[in-house]
C-alpha cells in the first residue's frame, strides 16, 4: 500500500555544482604531464556560490599538491642520475 503524504512546505529547490581544476606542466624536450581534478556536489540552491568556492578550492589544492609531489619525485630522480656522473669526474 502507498500512502501519500501532502506537506504545504514549497519543495526545496537542490542544484549539483561541479568543478575542476586543471594544471599543465612543461617537463621539457617537447613533454607535459597533465592534471587534473573534478568534483561534484549536490545542495540547496541558495548555498551553491558557497558550495562552488569550496568544491574549486579543493580541487586547486589537491592538483598543486600533486604537482609539487611530481616536482620534488623528478628532482630525486634527476639527482640520483647525476650522483653517479658526480664521482666519475
């Protein structure tokens, strides 16, 4: 059986919001690494401008984030390349 139920509060009015942030960054010799975040998030229409700045905000920091991690993974290995040309000479 279904029941019915009639409320005289105006439905509330939900909006999704989605954003991203992308990054390129020049490796050299021709070569990039891309990245990238979305997110999505589902509320009240009158909170959407607050929920769009926060949703953006996490994705910059999360692919800065990422991008300083690749920074500092190729300078480890960049100087663990040259380590060895170090002692030759």
């Amino acid at each position: 059986m279904v029941q019915l139920i009639r409320s005289s509060a105006p439905p509330l009015s939900r909006v999704e919001v989605v954003r991203s942030f992308a990054y390129k960054l020049n490796v050299g010799n021709y070569e990039s690494r891309d990245f990238f975040c979305s997110e999505k998030s589902e509320c009240a229409a009158e909170d959407a401008p607050e929920v769009s700045a926060a949703l953006y905000q996490f994705c910059k920091t999360q692919v800065l984030e990422a991008v300083k991690e690749y920074r500092r993974d190729l300078a480890e290995q960049q100087a663990r390349v040259s380590a060895p040309e170090k002692r030759r000479a």
